[in-house]
C-alpha cells in the first residue's frame, strides 16, 4: 500500500490526497500489531540496506541504530513527507526512484526491505528481478505484505472487491498471490502469517519472511 510503482513523476491531487490520508488511514493496524511486526523484522536488517516503497516513511523509526539504509519512493507526495521524516536521522538516507529501477550497482546490497509495496507495483515480477539484480551473493529480501487468503471465501470476496479496492488504495491490489510470485525469483527462507488487525477484511492475510535470490 506504499508508492512502489514506476510512476514517479506523477503528483497529481489524488497522489496528494492519498499521501496525507496514509497515515491516519492506517494508524489503527499499526497500534494494533503491525508496528511491532515492522520492528520484529527490522532488527534483521544489517549492511547495506535499501527500502523499496518507503511511503511516508514508517519504518524508519524501527531500524537498528547502526544501520545505513536508502530509503526509495516514486511518488512526489510521498517523497516530500518521507524527506521530512527522515531529516536528523543519521545513516538514513531518501532518494526518489521506483522499485523496478533502483540506482544501485549490480550485486551491491546486503539487505533490501519490503513492507506493504508488492501489492501496489504493476510487474511484480520486474521488480523482484530488479531486487534480485542489486542483492549480493547471500543477501536477503525482509518482507512484509499482505496477500490473497488462503479461506475460500475471503479470497473470493478479494476478487469481487479488487478494482474497486485499487481504485481506493491508489493501485494496491487486495488480491494480489504475492508469495506464489515471489517464489519464481526468490528461494523463501522463513515465513509466518498474521493477521492485519484494525484494517478492511480483504487485506487482513499478512505473510512475514526473508528470502534470497533463486539458485
């Protein structure tokens, strides 16, 4: 539900409405669980470490003190609150660039983060390549996203309620097999699933994992 798309140079009214509804939008499933999820699997971030989709900049306060980390984002609204947010925070660094054309070198980034953004890019599988491109050898996706049910009837009330839930959500798509589309370029290391609280029914499914670029 962050801005990872390829759309950066957009900064139309909706992209700035969304941007200042983001927050309070999701303030309650925050208090109720998924910001302790972000710092559960923030504490693995070390090295090098690039975030894709940072929106507003939620994740930045659950980062470990030493760590170094760019923070990207395409969407000129989002961008401006994400600056603002980051300034003091030493090692924290924002650029504006999309997920599917990080400028990074190839095989130069330790750790890369994902948190509510695979749901909402175009070609999911442009973008997992792009990750995979910047990744070195033993380097690891952190992801946090939520992804069509496994419950029968929820996944069919995702698919009833998917264009009318982008439209909403500024492209994010509640119906989304994110963990299926992961594994064709990533192997899956480890992965639990929670529950969304506090948010519509149709994004309730979370999974949480790490994952490295396919063998």
């Amino acid at each position: 539900m962050t801005g990872g798309d390829s759309v950066g140079a957009r900064d139309g009214l909706w992209d700035r409405f969304g941007a200042a509804l983001y927050e309070p939008f999701l303030r309650r499933g925050e208090r109720l669980g998924l910001a302790e999820r972000r710092g559960e699997l923030l504490r693995r971030a070390h090295g090098h470490v690039v975030e894709i989709g940072a929106g507003t900049g939620l994740n930045v306060g659950h980062y470990p003190a030493t760590a170094e980390v760019v923070l990207t984002e395409p969407v000129p609204a989002m961008y401006r609150r994400l600056e603002k947010r980051v300034a003091g925070h030493a090692g924290m660094r924002p650029v504006q660039a999309p997920a599917d054309a990080l400028p990074m070198a190839d095989a130069s980034v330790d750790t890369i983060v994902s948190t509510l953004v695979l749901c909402t890019v175009p070609d999911v599988d442009r973008v997992l390549a792009e990750l995979a491109r910047v990744l070195r050898p033993g380097g690891r996706l952190l992801f946090c996203e939520h992804v069509r049910a496994e419950e029968p009837r929820l996944a069919r009330r995702q698919t009833r309620l998917a264009g009318p839930w982008a439209a909403f959500a500024q492209g994010c798509r509640c119906d989304r097999d994110t963990i299926a589309l992961l594994k064709q370029r990533f192997d899956i290391e480890d992965l639990s699933t929670a529950r969304w609280r506090g948010m519509p029914s149709v994004v309730h499914p979370l999974v949480i994992g790490t994952a490295t670029p396919a063998r």
